[in-house]
C-alpha cells in the first residue's frame, strides 16, 4: 500500500465512521482515533494503516483523522 493511497482512503473512512457514530467535524466532541482504528479493522480496512512511513502509519493516518474532523487542535 503506497501512503498517497492510503492517505486518500482513510480520509474517506474518517467521515464515514463519523457519520455512522453522529460525531460531525468540528464538535467539542472529542472523537476516539482508537475506536476509528478498530472500526476501520472490523469492517476490513485494516491494509491501509500499513504503509511506508518515517513517524509511523498509525501517527500518520491519526494526524489526518484529526484534520479531517478538525480536531487538530488537540495536537
């Protein structure tokens, strides 16, 4: 799996987790990258969180869960 492709996908997994939990982005909700990580494993997306990466395919993709859902304040 290249990162560009895994990039693209977990974006487009971000809000479809969020939408079948009810979290919209940009809440004061604090949404759960674990609980995103173990939804995405259960449905079978679990190949795109393994990808080349130099801080880690798990840092990665939680950095663009919390741009996706505008939490990038929390960072």
């Amino acid at each position: 799996m290249k990162r560009t492709e895994a990039e693209q996908a977990i974006r487009v997994l971000v809000h479809q987790w969020a939408a079948s939990t009810g979290i919209a982005a940009g809440s004061n909700e604090q949404p759960s990258f674990s609980a995103f990580k173990r939804w995405a494993d259960a449905q079978g997306y679990g190949g795109y969180f393994t990808f080349r990466s130099t801080m880690g395919p798990l840092e990665d993709a939680e950095r663009w869960f919390d741009q996706e859902l505008r939490q990038t304040w929390r960072n």
